[in-house]
C-alpha cells in the first residue's frame, strides 16, 4: 500500500490479484484475500467526452504494457498483462446505457477517474462514482488528475466529480500528472492496480529499459 496512490485509509489496497485468463472473449480477473469476487476486468475508465484522448491513452498504456518479469517472479500474483480495461465508446444515452454501465462498473475492481474541469461538471462521470460507491469499494478508486485541482480555489479548477468531493469517510488523494509527468503517473496507476510499491515499479522498469 503507497499513502500516494488513492486514499489515506488503512485498509486500502487489500485485493491481491490472482490471474487472468481468457473467457467468452472477455477477461475474468480473480482475486483473493478479502474478496473472492471474479472480475471481467481490472479497472473502469470514468471520464468526460471532452477527456477522451486521455482516457484511450491510459487504456492503451495499461492493456498493453508488459510487467517487467522480474516483478512477476518476487510477485506470483502479478499477472503478465493488465488487461482488459472498459472504456465505454459509445455516444447513446439513457436507462439502457446507465444500466449497461452499472453492469460493467460491477465488473471491474478498480474504477479510474480521468479527473478535470470537465469530468468535474459531468452528471455521468459523477453517477459511475457514485454507483462504485454505493459497493463499499471507495478504496478501489483511483483519482487520475489530467488538468485542473482538487479543492480548487480558482473557478473553473476543480477537477473532483460532485461524487469524491462530497462522498465517502475521507479525502481521496489523486494521482496528478502534472506533478508527476506523464509517465510516472502511468506507472503509478500500475502500481496501484497491482497492489505493489511505486518504487518497486520504477526501478524495475527502469533496469528493463
């Protein structure tokens, strides 16, 4: 558990991951410790429409980066591949598509919030938060800020849906890339999703490069 990568709770990141395999064509991810729920997928991707190219950039980067095999071998429970990844593509609204998505977000472990002034004033960005939510699975919830400020003081800043500025027991700590770059902020989103220690991600993929 890394104090940086979602929320100052205690009892964050208790999932280990297990395997993946694939079935039906979608991959089911299952987990142990303390929850034995079967996954379809490792995370879902909440985001505004006007965020996208952030949001297929980080599905892209996690479905196909390859964990250094060093980590797998000190780690048996570190999977070669963190995929799939849900990224909703579709441009239909409604019941039908809340249900849909309700459906996927129940899937997924974690839920990935590209955060931004955009996402902040998104009443879908903010249901799929409060759907999570709702599971009692806040610490599975990965803020990742692309612009803008949690608490911001400047209008038109703030990056938090409604949903993680109003909700749940504590604050949630995003990960910004600003502040870390764009691709140390990718490797602690992996870090976060396999329950490891961000230094132990960089240096190992550091040492493969």
């Amino acid at each position: 558990f890394h104090p940086d990568l979602s929320r100052s709770k205690a009892t964050a990141w208790k999932l280990v991951l297990h395997c993946s395999t694939r079935v039906g064509g979608r991959g089911i991810v299952k987990v142990g410790m303390q929850d034995k729920r079967a996954y379809n997928y490792y995370a879902f991707i909440s985001y505004s429409r006007k965020d996208e190219p952030w949001a297929e950039w980080l599905q892209k980067r996690l479905e196909t980066y390859r964990i250094p095999a060093m980590l797998r071998k000190q780690n048996l429970n570190v999977p070669q591949k963190l995929y799939p990844v849900f990224r909703d593509k579709t441009d239909l609204a409604g019941g039908k598509l809340l249900e849909m998505l309700h459906e996927e977000l129940d899937s997924s472990q974690y839920l990935i919030v590209i955060c931004s002034p955009n996402s902040a004033g998104s009443e879908w960005v903010d249901k799929e938060v409060r759907h999570f939510m709702k599971s009692g699975r806040e610490e599975y919830i990965i803020p990742f800020i692309v612009d803008g400020e949690p608490a911001a003081r400047e209008e038109g800043q703030e990056c938090y849906p409604a949903a993680l500025r109003t909700e749940g027991e504590g604050e949630f700590l995003g990960i910004g890339v600003k502040e870390l770059g764009k691709e140390k902020a990718f490797l602690r989103v992996v870090a976060a999703l396999l329950n490891l220690k961000f230094d132990q991600i960089v240096m190992r993929d550091r040492k493969r490069r």
